[in-house]
C-alpha cells in the first residue's frame, strides 16, 4: 500500500498553538495537529485500511502514560503518549489526551506530518528568539524553519 498522500502537509486552519512551559521567563508555545484531523487523514485509507488499539495503560504519579499500536496494511507502528492529570483535567480527561498523542506520535512514524519541535535558542547575549520547525516535508528532511523575533 501507498502511503505517500498521507505525507501532504496540512492546512494552516488544521493547525493548533498551545502555551507550553516557562523558560527563562517566557512561555514556549507548541504547534500540533488536533488528533481529529489526523484520524480524518488516515480514513482516506479506506475502510478497514487502518486502525488503532491502547496496548497498555498506566497511571505513574500523576501521569497517564499509554502505548499505542497503529496497523495501516501490513505494518505496525508503536508509540506512547502521556498527559498529566491535574485540578484541570480528571483521569479520563488524561487517558483520552494521551491516547490522541499516542495516535499522533504513530501516524508521524508513517510521516504523516502532524509532529512539530519546538527550540529556544540564544541568537547573541542582546536576543533571544524562538525556533518552531514547520511541518516535516520529505523534501526538505525537516530543515525547514520559521524565525519568530
């Protein structure tokens, strides 16, 4: 099976910025694909082409941590997702957001370009700026990068 139409990027509408941690005084923020837009990609496999299973479930201090195992044809990808529970979100909350990334993190093992990195570098001792590497684009080896100043 073909996997190649899977690779194309998603639209700029399909793409999410959340606020991640504090460095140095500043929020970090990281770009993702929502899981219901990927779940949307791997269905234009067709019916029966794909699917996805939980293989193993743990709660580690407050922590959800899942394994998640994605078949497309013959072949299987594992990843593992995690979500911290808080006063914010219950344990069902962090179970459901950890699978998502689970099934996010595998289908960006079959390139589907859903995984963004984020870097904070130090440009010179007077400017600080903030990398976020676009979406993985198999031509450019994921050398492609927006300058945020």
């Amino acid at each position: 099976m073909n996997f190649d139409h899977l690779k194309r990027p998603f639209e700029e509408n399909q793409i999410r910025e959340r606020k991640g941690k504090k460095v140095n005084g500043q929020y970090l923020y990281f770009r993702y694909v929502p899981s219901e837009f990927v779940v949307e990609r791997l269905n234009e496999l067709g019916p029966g082409n794909w699917s996805f299973v939980i293989k193993e479930s743990k709660v580690i201090a407050n922590e959800v941590v899942v394994l998640g195992s994605l078949r497309i044809a013959n072949t299987v990808k594992e990843a593992f997702g995690s979500s911290t529970i808080d006063e914010k979100k219950t344990a069902a909350d962090s179970f459901k957001a950890a699978s998502a990334l689970s099934l996010t993190k595998c289908a960006s093992l079959y390139s589907v370009p859903c995984i963004f990195h984020t870097n904070q570098i130090l440009i010179s001792s007077l400017k600080q700026v903030r990398i976020i590497t676009n979406q993985i684009s198999p031509k450019m080896n994921g050398n492609f990068f927006n300058i945020l100043v």
